[in-house]
C-alpha cells in the first residue's frame, strides 16, 4: 500500500484558529519572522519553513493538534530540542511542527525497582541531575546531553560515549506513550523490564518520528559503578591511536568509554576549554573504566601497557569515585562540547555518523585522509572508536556553493566506505533526510519493501514525519511553505 501527503496552503486562518481554540494563543506561531527559526535543525544543509510551529503542554494537546492536522489534511513532525545531526525534525512538506519542549515534567522516579517515567521534552541531563545521590542513573550520554530530549533520543535510538559498556538508547527504555498519527493514545511496555508478546517498544525506538509521537517515555534506570578510571593517551599518530583501541578490546578489557580525538579537534578543544590537553599529539584517547574499585588498578596498568607498546603513552590517570569530581567533569565537558568547540575554526560544518568494525579504523581514518584532499575540505575527528563508531566533522563554509557541494560529496564518498567495508552509514544520528539516498545502497528491495510496509501499516497516510526514515515508494511530498537547500 503506498499513500499520498496532500499539499497544504500555507498556513490557513482556520487551522490556525482551531490550533490557537485548542492551545492557546501562546502557544501557537504562525508569523513568518517566528517561523524561521525552525527552518532547520543541526543539519544546516536542507532547510524548510513550517507553516505553524506550536507548543503543546501535555498529551492532550498532542491528540488535539494531530486530530486538526488530519481534519485539515496537513503533515506534522515533531520536535524536541532540534539537535538532531540528519534532518530528522525537517518539516517537508509543510504543515505543523508540534514542539514538545514545554513537555518537561520528571513524572516518577522509583528507585526500588529501578525506573524513571518522564515526559519526551526532558532534557537528558536534567533526569541525570534529578538522579544525583540516589546511586541510580540513565545510562545513555550524547554529545548534546545538555540539550538533547529524551524524546529526540528515543526518535533516533541515541547512544553517547559509555554506549560501549552500557549500550544505547533502547537497551534503558522498558516503554512508551505514545499518540498515534491518527490521534489516538496507546501504551507499549511498561514498567517492569520484560514484557510478553512482540517488543514493539523496540520497533518504536529509532523510527525518528515516523510512527507517531511519543509523548512519555519510561526509563530503566544503572546503578552507579563504585569507582572508575579515566585515562588520557597521547599519541604521535591517528593510526597509533586506533591500533591500541584494538588491542585493548582483544586483551578483553570492555571500556565504559574509549573515545578518539585527533589533532584538529584536539586543538578547538584545547583553545575553548584548556584542559591541557597537548596540542601538538596526532591523536589522544579517553579510556574509561568502572566497576569494583579494587580491580580497576590493575586493569589501568594493562591499559597503560597496550597503550605503550603501541607507541603511545598515559600522560593523564583520574582516579575517581563519583561522576561529579572537577577533573573527571573537565575531561568530559571537553570531549562532549567538542562539537561547539569546532566553530572556532569553521562557520559551518556537517557530522557524520558512520560505523565500520573496530579492525576496520585505521583504513577508513586513511580513506578519510584521501577524501581530504580528493574534495578539498578539512575533516576533523571525534569519534566512539570502541564501537567503530565515527563522527568525521566535515568543515565548509555554507555561504560558499562549491565549499557544500564538496561537502556533500565528501559525506557520500565516506559513508559509501562504510557501507563497503560491512558497515552502516549511522550509529545514532538517524537517518532523517540526510542519509535517504543511501539506505538502498545498505538494505536490499526486499529489506526496504519489508521497512515501507510497516510504515504504511502505523502510518497510512504519510502524514506524520513525511520523507524520513526510508525512501517510501508513491509518496507524494511536495513543499507547501518556505523552504531553501543551501547553496549547490
């Protein structure tokens, strides 16, 4: 079955004046000069205008919102913070952005059996705080967890740097609420960890929006480890780097965190934050180990050992007993603000979200190397290297036609190695509108039929999330409001 999204007039009086009827006039935006700011998310390449962005302030709200867009046959996404790295929350085809920020609320928090229900607008980091002194905590830390929602990372099955150990978003999440696109609210999981019958939670987490809205989410909450270690390696080479990333995982020693950075990034780390992190070393680690605090000295002295034999060295040792010490914070606030740190060397840049297997590191930093200089772009690195997750950050200036066209194409050349060397073109980003035209390079026809007709089964009429996820086959999505593409 395919289905057709029905073009929209730019924001009609009417449905304005029934979302303003059911929201209120706060609540509800439709000036062109308030619009622009949802134009896009953290992927500034493809930008679209939303005909009317509004605020709903509790599930409710979501019901009514979705019952208006359908009566008035309009599209609709949701959107949490707008971090997403893909397009994920790119509203094609116009219509109505229902912005869950202002669905905020820490709903329960039981520490007994282990879970907290929060509403998608939580920010992962306020439930980490509301969690302080408990001895419990969410395992899964983005980059953005200082602004990404909990919503935002169940859309896109967000993972972090402890994913090694702890793994990603799906593997803490026992169930949802969730308002269908047809405007009804249902229920999957629950509270307790294993639930009969088909896990259609998982099938929700990573969908990026396109089966419905998920409006609460309940959460398995960690018990914090009794102590850690945080190493920092210094390197002379990328490839020096990546070699002991293997050799520490073959020695069997599973990191809570081994993260890679390489000399670009290590330098717009070092001039925003003064770490100490040494500007001159081709690559550093951070390897992160916990657990029972008197087997971790031993395990840091193998680590320290595989780091030297290959030719690197421990300039840093954080010995630490909760997450919330100075240097232990220092150390990751540099490494997950890295991100914002790279705007001190470019105006614009794009991440990438590529996965290879671990053996496979050392050639694909190589390729990258020759992408580099192939499209003339500058590539920085930070990346998960304990899964062989990478984020090469591709740097260009938006405001230069030629600069994103090699941009782009250095995005497809790397993404395409990936894929080539068994591997997949996202880890936790998403597919959003960005990586579409490489899902039939990944999956088979079968595999994407297979994908589209459980798509059209929750999602019949297209209308909620349109053009994401998967390349839907007879999808008819045209733009209704503003929208641009960056210069090409």
């Amino acid at each position: 079955m395919t289905a057709t999204v029905a073009a929209s007039a730019p924001a009609s009086a009417r449905l304005v004046a029934e979302l303003t009827a059911a929201l209120g006039a706060g609540n509800v935006l439709h000036r062109r000069d308030e619009l622009v700011v949802y134009e896009c998310d953290g992927y500034v390449i493809e930008k679209a205008v939303p005909d009317v962005v509004v605020f709903p302030s509790c599930t409710e709200d979501v019901v009514a919102v979705v019952k208006i867009c359908n009566r008035h046959e309009v599209p609709f996404v949701p959107r949490g913070a707008g971090t997403s790295l893909a397009g994920g929350t790119l509203p094609i085809g116009g219509g109505v952005m229902i912005g869950l920020t202002r669905m905020k609320r820490i709903l329960e928090v039981d520490t007994r059996d282990r879970y907290a229900i929060v509403e998608a607008g939580v920010v992962n980091v306020w439930l980490t705080r509301a969690l302080a002194g408990t001895g419990l905590h969410f395992a899964p830390d983005p980059s953005s967890q200082t602004a990404c929602t909990i919503g935002g990372n169940v859309a896109t099955n967000a993972g972090g740097p402890h994913t090694l150990k702890y793994g990603v978003t799906v593997n803490h999440v026992r169930g949802l609420e969730m308002v269908t696109p047809e405007g009804e609210v249902v229920q999957i999981g629950g509270v307790v960890e294993d639930q009969p019958g088909y896990d259609l939670t998982g099938l929700i987490v990573g969908s990026e929006g396109t089966f419905g809205i998920v409006t609460k989410v309940i959460v398995g909450l960690s018990r914090d480890p009794e102590a850690g270690r945080t190493l920092l390696a210094v390197f002379d080479t990328v490839e020096a780097s990546v070699e002991a990333v293997s050799g520490i995982v073959a020695a069997g020693i599973v990191p809570a965190a081994l993260e890679m950075i390489d000399n670009l990034m290590i330098r717009a780390v070092e001039a925003a934050f003064k770490f100490g992190f040494p500007v001159d070393a081709g690559a550093v680690l951070i390897i992160e180990i916990d657990g029972v605090d008197a087997a971790l000295d031993h395990e840091a002295q193998a680590i320290s050992e595989i780091v030297q034999a290959h030719h690197g060295k421990v300039e840093k040792a954080i010995a630490w007993k909760t997450r919330e010490e100075p240097e232990y914070k220092g150390i990751w606030k540099s490494r997950k603000m890295a991100f914002g740190a790279i705007g001190r060397v470019s105006p614009t840049f794009c991440t990438q979200d590529g996965v290879v297997p671990r053996t496979a590191l050392p050639h694909i930093l190589k390729f990258m190397e020759g992408v580099s200089e192939r499209c003339q772009v500058r590539i920085a690195n930070v990346f998960h290297a304990g899964d062989g997750n990478l984020h090469p950050i591709i740097l260009f200036d938006d405001a230069d036609p030629d600069q994103v066209r090699r941009a782009l194409q250095a995005s497809v050349e790397i993404l395409d190695e990936c894929i080539r060397l068994g591997g997949s073109v996202t880890g936790e980003h998403g597919i959003g509108v960005e990586k579409l035209a490489m899902m039939p390079k990944l999956f088979t026809p079968d595999d994407l039929a297979a994908m589209t007709a459980v798509h059209d089964a929750l999602n019949p009429d297209g209308r909620c999330s349109p053009a994401k996820k998967i390349p839907v086959g007879g999808h008819c999505i045209e733009r209704t409001g503003p929208g641009r593409r960056a210069p090409a």
